[in-house]
C-alpha cells in the first residue's frame, strides 16, 4: 500500500471561534525535542506554567494547572469533580456552551435548575436572584464569554448573589482569557476553565483550570468517588503539586511546550497591553463592518472584543461566501452554532489573530466579494 | 515580575516506559501552522490518520480514531462508552494497568470480576475460563502489554472463550502497537486503545482507538447516556466520520499532525522491518543485561521486546542510579511503579529509541556506573 504525502497543508489566517493563528516561536516551541513527564527539568517546567496561569488568572489559587485535554474537558473536570449524584446546580444558559454545562449536571447525576436568557442577551442578575430563592444548588454555572453569540457576561454582582447563598461559583472563560480581563480572586471565582486555542494563541489541546479553597475543600467532602479516573483531581494534584509528583497519567509534554511559550508571549506584551489590543482592534472591525452594512447580534455593552457575531445580511450565501473566504483569501471566520446556524458569522480576533493587520485583510476581502 | 527564561530542557535519551524519543520529521511536524478543526484539508488529514490507524491496528473497523488525550483518556473511552451501571464485567489483572481497568469499571456503577495473576506473570487462560463458568459479563478486559511488569498477555485463546460466552472483548495495546504484532480483526478484538508515546513515538497526548461492529452494536442499544461528555462516542463519530462533520470539541490539531507524520514513518518503514528492529534490539539489550548480572522479571516466552523489567541488583540503590545516569549520561530509564517500586527498572526500546545505539549507550553507561 502506499504511505500518504506530505503534510502540507495550506497556510491559514484563523478568524474563526478558534483555533487562532499560533506565534512562531509557540510553533518552535512543539518542536522541543521531548524530556520525560517525571524528569526534573519538566517539574520546574510545570512549576512556571502553573505560575504563569496564576497570574493570567489573578489568582493565587494553589490548584491552578492545565488539565491534559482541550476546554470541554476543562469543563467536565470541574463538573465531576464537585459535583455528586443527588447535588443540586443552577446552571445561566444564553447559548450552546450553557447548555453544555447543563448536560454535563446531568450526567453528574445532579438535580439541573436553568436560568435562561435569549441567545445574544447576557444573563441579568435579577434572573438569578430569583431562581435561588427557589432552590440551594451546590454550585452556580455560568459562562464569561459566550462563543456561540459573542456576549460578554458582567460576573461580580452575580458573584455576591451566589456566595449569600452559600453556593460555588463556576464560570467558564475558554474564549476571555487573555483576552480581556479575568479576575478570579477580586470576582470571587471559585472553579474556572479555559482552552488554550482561543486568546492564549497556543495549539488546542489544554485547558488551563483553577480552584478556590471553598471548591477544593468541597472535593475532599465528597462522598463518593469521582466518575472520571482521567480527570479526578484527587489524584491529578499529586502529580502538579507536592514534594512527590506522582504518575497519574503521562503529561502531553509538548502541548506544555507550547503552553509555556504562549503564556510568556503574553507577559512579554502585557496584560493591559493585550487587552487594549483586543478592544482597539475590535473597535476597527466594529466600523469596518458597520460601513459595509453588518449588524451585531449583541448590544455594544456586552460586545466581546474577540468574538464578534454579526448577523449574515439579506440575500448573502453562508456556505459560499466562508467558502469563498477560505478558498480565495485563506481566511477562515465562523459559521453559526446551534438556533444561530446559517443565520450568523462568527468572527474571531484572538490572541495573534487580532491584529489591525488581520482586520484589514478581512474587511477588503468581504467588501470584493459583497460587491460580485 | 519578571518573564520566565526560554525553554531550553536538556537533550535526553528516552528510555522509559514512554514518552520515547521522537523523530525530527514529527517534531518538524508539531510545528506546521494550525489550519481550523472543520477546514476541509484538515478532514483529509483526519481520514488519512484514520485509514493508518486501521492498517496499524490491523483492522476494517469503521470506528477507528485517535481519542483527544492520553491513554488512559482511550481506556476511559472504552469502559464508559461500553458499560452501563449493573452491567457486569471481567478484568484479568496481572499489574498496574490492570487494576486502572478496575478501577475504571467501579466509576461506571457496573459489577467488578476480578481474575490475577503474580505480576510478571501471564494470565492463563485456564483462570478466564473457570471465572467465565461463574458470571456473565457483558465484557472482559485483559492488557497486551502490561507496561508495569513487561508481560506480552497471549490473546487468541482467550478471545475465543470470551466470544463463546457472548461476551465483548476490550484490549489495552498502549505499549504494543507499533512495536510488535496487534491484529484486531484476527484476534477478535471488539474494543482496543492504545496511546501516541511509545512505539509509535510520538508526543504524548493521543489515545488511537478502534471499535468492532459489535462494539458499536452494544453503544447503540444503551439506556443511558455516557456518563462522560468529552468522551462520548454518539456524539464524537459525528465529527470523526459521516459526511457532515459535526462539531464537538476542538480537535488538538497539531497533535494529529504528530500522528499522521508518526504514522507515515511507520509504513515507510513497514510493520514486519519495524515489529523485527524491536525484536533484534531486545535481544542485544538481553544479552548485555546478562552479562552485567541482571535478571528479567518475566520469563523469556512473555517477554514483551520493547519494555524490558530487570530487577534491581542486591546493593544497588534505585534513585541514585537513575539520576545518575539521567544527569551524566542524559538516559532515562523507569523506575518500577506499585508493588515493583524500588526492586524493578523499567527500560524503554521503544519506536526512534528503539536502535542498537540506544541500547549500546545505556549497557556501557550501567557498566561504568556499576563499576563505581
């Protein structure tokens, strides 16, 4: 039989929900021939991503890691490891990534309690109120940055409602992070995930996670064991943390690699500086697209700078015109998921995909095929 | 604060129980620019990584794709995915991976049959088939290549009974594939799981995986949902097969890319050259083990050739050894893991670390340390 060619695939300008275009020097990065996941020179290369994550995460959160698979991993870890069978969680759901979460209660064998919004509206803090008023959940889901609408969540006022009511406080940042501002320890966070193929620019394959005191001392309370053996933070937290680190399973050394690189990219620019990146270049593409007649799914103050979901005008071909972007000018941007699918684009300005540069291109590129 | 320096870990002979060395074109791999997780080209490069898994696991299932983590993410895959709570199922354990299997089962409320053996030692088919006689499973799992111990289990006669009883057959091959014989087909395999770093050297972070037809049958007629989301089958074959890829999480392109590549070089170098490389050089290390006084944990017959357990020599301390030759030879080697810790070494020929070499370096290093 013969072997298959070369990879060789063809280079892309990544606009979509992720991944995003990965910085050279992350590309070199993988590239770093392999040590061993017990070596000691690797110990103190997860010593500093552990770092580098608390500061990205302003927290000082002792159980702050990458878990070894990609953000819904990061989400299910969270999930499983706090929840039991018999817990109650009042899950906000404003689109697909809210609903994941209300799946993942269920298969916790938990008592599911939704607060819904409609898709491109955040979730109002009265909604919330009100619902905990009828129910004790163990722990309170919601999501920072909603991939699949664009909006950006406000967290502190729904923050201080969940902890006067005795609850934990989930949220999942997979797109915010790096992006725009996530204050863990100020917002009172007590269990958070992220992917690292969103702002943080490295190749997907990790999420970052981080867990307050209140949620590690409620996994030492559980009762039961943990459903998942790959991600039971029991046992992960003797291999990230502690004198001895050990086996659980074999570290994806090269993703940590990348992950590494990444987050010094990151502190080289600055967190201030990459925030005020983000916005200044979602301001740019705001006024591209308003000229060439594109409305925003979502009103201007809950508008996430790295993900901007515009409706698709009258008369324009979804499939086609992404088609067209990919095959013509090697731009990938995002199709709609879930109730928004064939009606909204995603695009995304993310890590090293957000650049004056990229919106240009973008821009240009939609104004020459609008015009056809 | 001040940036973390530049990764720069020290270059290693890997000679562990995994991760094993890696071949530059992988590593060139690795750093191939990311393409979208639904772009057309990168469906080409997942279907390719498909048919290669099959030829390498020697299989026409259908079903077959490398699971978005490690290996123990593969094994978890197969027990949820087949189990349902009060489903029975039988273990054979022999070691460390045999009681993860356990383990596993016990997570997913389903009823534990246990058959053991000494480690080091085989399981005798014999023990199967009087445990058969006393349940029903609805599978029973045995390790190929016990990792912990260095045993190669025999599987055909085993299968058969395990068939005769109506029962499915889940293999863990995490050492074996790509270093010595794995049939699927031939030896009635229904589910198998194996892991990117060890013979096939590359990164860890991949878990390939196949599915019988009656495999996927038993997924079909569950009553209950998989307790786990990230490793849901119903949901993650949309995305891996079918004509409309349907998303579900973001696929950790650049580790597919490590595997295609790792792959490529596999059958560039052909299954029978490579299973031979593995044999030939395990009998160059035996013989120099030999001569040096060691003794191998597993009798000759079930030797598995590319992890070689040799029992530490009276008078030799474990950890000094091991950090010496890692910090003045640059080898690493593996320490034994539960009941064989500080008594066994572990010693890796694995994939690219599998070469006259490798093994010429570490005998010499042993003879000038043992000399000391």
């Amino acid at each position: 039989m013969p072997t298959e060619n070369q990879l060789n695939p063809t280079a892309r300008f990544l606009m979509g929900p992720g991944p995003s275009d990965v910085h050279p020097r992350v590309l070199k990065a993988m590239a770093t021939p392999l040590i061993g996941h017990l070596d000691p020179q690797f110990i103190r290369i997860m010593d500093a991503v552990k770092d580098m994550l608390r500061r990205l995460f302003q927290t000082r959160n002792e159980l702050t890691f990458p878990v070894s698979a990609t953000g819904s991993a990061g989400m299910e870890t969270c999930f499983v490891n706090l929840l039991e069978p018999g817990d109650e969680a009042l899950v906000c759901v404003n689109g697909v990534f809210g609903n994941r979460m209300c799946d993942n209660v269920e298969r916790c064998g938990a008592k599911l309690v939704r607060v819904d919004a409609p898709w491109g509206r955040p979730i109002d803090p009265a909604q919330v109120k009100q619902a905990l008023q009828k129910c004790s959940p163990k722990l309170v889901a919601i999501v920072h940055a909603e991939t699949s609408t664009g909006v950006l969540q406000p967290l502190e006022e729904i923050s201080r409602m969940v902890h006067e009511a005795g609850a934990l406080f989930l949220v999942d940042t997979v797109t915010s992070l790096g992006g725009t501002e996530v204050k863990v320890d100020d917002w009172g966070i007590d269990a958070v995930y992220s992917g690292t193929q969103k702002c943080l620019s490295a190749p997907p394959g990790l999420s970052p996670v981080s867990f307050s005191v209140g949620a590690v001392d409620a996994m030492e309370k559980r009762k039961t064991r943990v459903q998942s053996w790959y991600l039971d933070l029991s046992m992960i937290r003797k291999y990230w943390s502690g004198e001895k680190r050990l086996y659980h399973h074999t570290a994806p050394v090269s993703m940590i690699y990348s992950l590494y690189e990444a987050l010094r990219l990151i502190f080289e620019e600055g967190l201030d500086a990459r925030f005020e990146r983000h916005r200044q270049n979602h301001k740019l593409l705001r006024e591209g697209l308003g000229a060439l007649g594109f409305e925003f799914v979502v009103a201007p103050e809950y508008r996430l700078p790295m993900l901007n979901a515009v409706k698709i005008p009258e008369g324009v071909d979804d499939a086609t015109v992404r088609q067209w972007l990919l095959d013509e000018y090697n731009i990938e941007i995002g199709g709609g998921l879930g109730e928004f699918a064939g009606k909204v684009w995603r695009i995304g300005l993310m890590g090293c995909s957000c650049t004056k540069n990229h919106v240009n291109m973008l821009l240009a590129a939609l104004r020459q095929i609008m015009k056809q």
